[in-house]
C-alpha cells in the first residue's frame, strides 16, 4: 500500500496530469483511496496503468458501493494492484444518482422498468473501463446488475447473476430485503402479475 | 412439378417438391463436406447449450457454445441459476452472523470464506488475534486446500474419464471431513472462525489423527499422480490444451493455480503476509507451459506444500488463548458466566445486538484454492455491515474460458472447464 505522504504524491500529480479528478484522499485501516470524478475515471485509470513508477496493472476487484444517505450516493471502487512492489490501492468514483433520491430501485412492478424501456437518463453512468482492463467486463456486468450503474462502452451490459426481465436494482439500500413474494402453487393466482 | 395423371381436374396444383438434376460432388464424404463448407460456411455454425444441467460443468453453469463441426468458434458463459442474494442479506445481519452465510457461497473452500470475512472485519476493528489462533486458522485453511484439490482432481479426472480417482479422491477428503468434524463439530460449513480467533481450540486426539494424516496423504498424492501421469488418454487430453499467456491472464484478472500454471510466480500467502504464513517455510509450485497439465501439476504439488505447511503448524503451535480477549467483540469464556455479572452482561449484549464496528472501509485479500478471494466490507457504525462484497476467483477466472477454448474441440472445452475448477455457489453468491 502507499503510505499517506504517498497517497497525496499520487492525488497531487494526478491532478496536475488531469485537473479536478481527484476529489479526495483517505488512508485508514493501512489502506489507500483515492475518490475521484466519475467523468475522469479512465484518465485516473489509464494513468496509474502506463505511468512508469505507478504501474498498477492488475485490476483485483471492482465493487459498487450505495451511501444511501450520503452525497454523492454511488461509488465504483476498483481495486488496483501493482504486482511487483505488492501495493495495492482503491479508487472511487463518486456518481450522483440522476434521479434524486425519492422514487428508484423501489421494487414495486407498476412502475415502468427504469432501465430497459426509458432511456438510461434516469441512471447514473460511468465510463467502462474493459479497454484497460478485460476483467472488468463480468464485474461491471454485476455492478450494473445490482446497483443500475450504466457502463458507458462496455460490450455487453446486461444483467449477469438476476433474471435477465427483473426489474429494480436489488443491492441498493432502499431495495427492501425480503420484498419479493415466493410463488408456490397455492399463491401463485395471488402474487401480482406471476404469468409475466 | 406435378406428376402427370396423379391429380384430379379443378383441384388446385399443390406444391411439391421438384427432383433436380442432382450432381454428386466430391468422391468422398470428407470432399463433400469441404464443397458444402465452401459453398456455404455460415450454415456449419450450430449454437448449442451446454448445461445447465450438465454433469461436466461443476455445478449450473451454462455455456452457449458455436461449434463449426466439432471446434468451439464461439463461447458465451450464463450464470446466476443459483444466485441466493447472500450480499444482500448481509447487510440485515449483525456481524457475527454473516460468517455463516459467506461460508456458503463457494462451497468447497469454506475457511477462505470465512477468512476473508473474519479477517476484513479484524481490519476494520484493528483487532489482533492471539497468535495460537493464527496458527489454527492457517491449520484449517491448508486443510481445506487439500480438501478443495481433492474434490477438483476427482471430479476433473471424472470429466476426462478416469473414474477410479474419483472415488480414491473422495476417500481421502472424507477423512479431511472426519477431521474437520472432530475439531470443529461439523464435517462442511463449520463457522469456526470468529471474529477474533476460532471458536474452540482443538481437541485431545485431533493432533494424532492430522500427523496420521499427513504422513499418508504424500504416498497417496504418489498413487494419484502413478494414475493420471502414465496415462496416455489423460496426456493427450491435458497437453498443450487451454493455453493462454501469462500477459493475457493476468489482463483478464485471473489469479491462483491457473495463473502459477502459466509461469507467474504469485501467491498472497507469500507476497502479502498475514496470518502465520511468514513463519513456515513453503514453496510456490508454478508451470512453464500453462496449459491443462500444467494447472493439474501445480495444483497436486499445492497439495504437498499443503501437507508440509500443516506439519509445520502442528510443530510450531503455540501456547496460548485461541481468541482474542477483548469483551466487546468476544463471547466471554463459558465458566465466567455464572460468577461474573460482567461476563454476562457482555455475553448478553454481544448475543442480541452483536458487536459495533466503526465505519470505514476495507478490503482484505487471501489466496484460496482458485485463486484471490477478495472481501470488501463498507461498516457505518451500527452493529450491521453496510456493504459486503466478495471478489470471488472462480467468477473472474470464468471469463478466461472463452480465450481457452476458442479454436479447440468440444472435448478440450470439456477439460479447460475442468482445469478451471469453478464453484457456481461461489460464482452466483
């Protein structure tokens, strides 16, 4: 891990490379993060892949995070690893959620679906980032999944784990935990619209 | 055209098939497939499913596989047929009950599960366990390691046709499981890892049984390899098949045996000390080629270096509580309770409500039988993870199936999905 001192050496050139993309700097726990502009996210990816001296090339892990209380809402973390000096750090892009934070991810079935039929407006979007990292493709896949993030440019953004017709992004935090009837054969004329 | 005096006057010409002037092209079948493959090479593309239900695939994984005859053009891996939402549900549970429920997502290397967990949670409350915990965790979790080969090497070998290594491999990881009962009380899914340390020290009788253990399973994993080593099918079929480049790898995020397969020496328990790890002395066993054989060699030799670590552990196991003595995190010991009114208000708190972790964020890595097991843990205070999330290897590693197959036959595809080593519950989560 870059220590603190380090961890502002890289916000301090990353922002002289890029102006404004980091937006912040944490180091708890031995960990480093940088949260950054979800708009500049290639440029911060790209430049910690090729700059000689960061050369983080292994892409461990890309999550998505919802702070539901909290501004901006979203956050994309990846997971970086430099494999020869075994450091590791955490860049998150902080996305706003397009749609304020009254009417989405809620499970109820009338609503038109928020991701298929409107147009992607209403969710927030980020940059794929499967050209510098292959092994993004699954993982922004299941980021999609659960939390409605677009990924701008990615080759194939579908739903990976959830029914490919399920609607509502189940791991956001307003998502309610057990919401969804199970269908046995005696309910199954109760549950709202079970033929679809 | 209709056959003059077949029809009846005023109905009405039916359609039927017209009997061309054929010409028989080519003298053999194979120049005939050749003049149709040239004529029209689209129509050869024949798209099936393989699986869900399908016993080489480890699991409910479906593949959609173009074949062109008998050669993979194209892959497509399906999954989540058994994805149970145990993310979500972690977030509604108090910290000490989620170790339970993470050990279900890859099935077979449940210790790693609960290790990652445990030891993010340990990160995120800075807390150190007492070092004869270290020493068990790693005990178990090399244990596990054999169990979680043993398991894949049967069942690979399966898949290829070697149907005697099944059952020898299953033999010996029941006596795994015997052992996993005896120190743990539950042959899978043992929930022996606390926050803290374990649950429970080994039992009188358990050490006899490992060292029995460990001074057969070198001459077994000889047995196993005399089988599969001099077989000609198993050669043929694992040789310079599924071979991907260490470059190529790494860019699709593949880690653990398939990577060291492939000639990258990486391993988390060398590279990123934690744990016991740094005080035993072991090897990284890597290939050259990185194809099927290649993955099959490592993965034994990881069996052995398994062996010798778990033989280290047993000689070096020191003294000590084996879970860490801080009240507000730990069950107090049972024989305080009804002396202590402290003891037991603490037993009480920690029952019903579970411990507070205080927010922050934190990853924690570790190197489990398919490779790097990430657990990503967001607290915000109460007494419930805000966000739990497990970088499984076989989910990553999955994606570098198509890039295996693509250009190899249908059986081929069948033993790179078996060098793969896949766990679906892993996958789905």
């Amino acid at each position: 891990m870059p220590d603190a001192p380090g961890l502002e050496l890289i916000a301090q050139e990353l922002n002289d490379a890029s102006e404004g993309s980091v937006l912040g700097t944490y180091h708890e726990h031995g960990q480093a993060c940088l949260i950054v502009d979800s708009d500049r996210v290639l440029d911060v990816l790209g430049w910690l892949r090729h700059t000689p001296g960061q050369e983080y090339r292994f892409l461990a892990s890309l999550h998505g995070v919802d702070y539901l209380p909290a501004e901006p809402r979203f956050g994309v973390v990846y997971e970086l690893l430099n494999m020869p000096r075994v450091e590791r750090l955490r860049v998150r892009a902080a996305l706003d959620d397009p749609a304020g934070s009254a009417d989405e991810g809620a499970p109820d079935r009338p609503r038109p679906r928020s991701g298929e039929d409107d147009p992607q407006t209403l969710l927030p979007a980020i940059d794929s980032c499967v050209s510098l990292f292959p092994t993004a493709e699954f993982q922004e896949r299941e980021v999609y999944d659960f939390f409605g993030i677009v990924f701008r440019g990615h080759p194939d953004l579908r739903r990976i784990l959830m029914p490919e017709d399920y609607v509502g992004w189940p791991q956001r935090r307003d998502f309610p935990l057990g919401g969804e009837p199970v269908i046995f054969t005696h309910n199954e004329r109760e549950v709202p619209r079970w033929f679809e | 055209m209709s056959r003059p005096g077949t029809e009846t006057p005023g109905a009405p010409e039916r359609e039927t098939l017209e009997r061309t002037e054929g010409e028989v092209v080519g003298t053999s079948a194979v120049e005939r497939t050749a003049a149709v493959e040239e004529l029209e090479p689209e129509h050869e593309l024949l798209t099936i499913n393989m699986g869900p239900h399908h016993p080489a695939t480890h699991g409910v994984l479906r593949l959609l596989v173009s074949l062109e005859g008998e050669v993979v053009r194209d892959l497509k891996p399906i999954v989540g047929y058994v994805h149970t939402g145990i993310e979500k549900n972690c977030e509604d549970k108090s910290y000490w009950k989620v170790i339970p429920f993470v050990e279900r997502m890859d099935y077979l290397s449940y210790f790693f599960n609960m290790e990652a967990f445990c030891g993010c949670v340990e990160r995120l409350l800075e807390l150190e366990i007492p070092p004869r915990a270290e020493y068990l965790r790693v005990l178990h979790l090399e244990l596990n390691r054999i169990h979680s080969h043993l398991v894949w090497l049967g069942t690979s070998a399966l898949d290829l046709g070697a149907m005697s290594m099944f059952f020898y491999c299953f033999r010996d990881r029941d006596r795994v499981l015997d052992l996993f009962e005896m120190s743990t009380g539950q042959r899978m899914h043992t929930r022996y890892f606390q926050v803290g340390g374990v649950f429970e020290d080994i039992p009188v009788g358990f050490e006899r049984n490992l060292r029995a253990f460990c001074s057969e399973m070198p001459s077994r994993i000889d047995q196993y390899m005399a089988i599969l080593d001099r077989n000609e099918i198993f050669l043929s079929r694992t040789r310079n098949v599924g071979i991907v480049d260490r470059d190529r790898l790494l860019d699709l995020g593949v880690s653990g045996p398939l990577l060291r397969a492939a000639g990258e020496p990486w391993d988390l328990r060398k590279v990123a000390p934690h744990l016991a790890y740094p005080d035993l002395d072991f090897q990284i066993p890597i290939g050259t080629v990185g194809d099927g054989y290649d993955r099959y060699r490592v993965r034994v030799q990881e069996m052995r270096e398994s062996v010798r670590i778990i033989e280290q552990v047993l000689d070096g196991l020191p003294e000590g509580p084996w879970i860490a003595d801080d009240r507000k995190v730990v069950l107090p010991p049972r024989d305080e309770l009804p002396v202590s009114m402290e003891a037991l208000i603490h037993h009480f708190k920690l029952v019903t409500e579970g411990f507070r972790v205080p927010p922050g964020e934190a990853y924690n890595a570790i190197d489990s039988p398919r490779g790097e097991l990430g657990c990503f843990v967001v607290a915000d205070g109460p007494d419930k993870p805000a966000r739990v999330h497990f970088r499984d290897p076989s989910f990553v590693n999955l994606q570098a199936l198509r890039e295996m197959s693509v250009g190899g036959y249908v059986a081929d595809l069948i033993q790179n999905l078996a060098m793969l080593d896949p766990i679906l519950g892993g996958i789905d989560r």
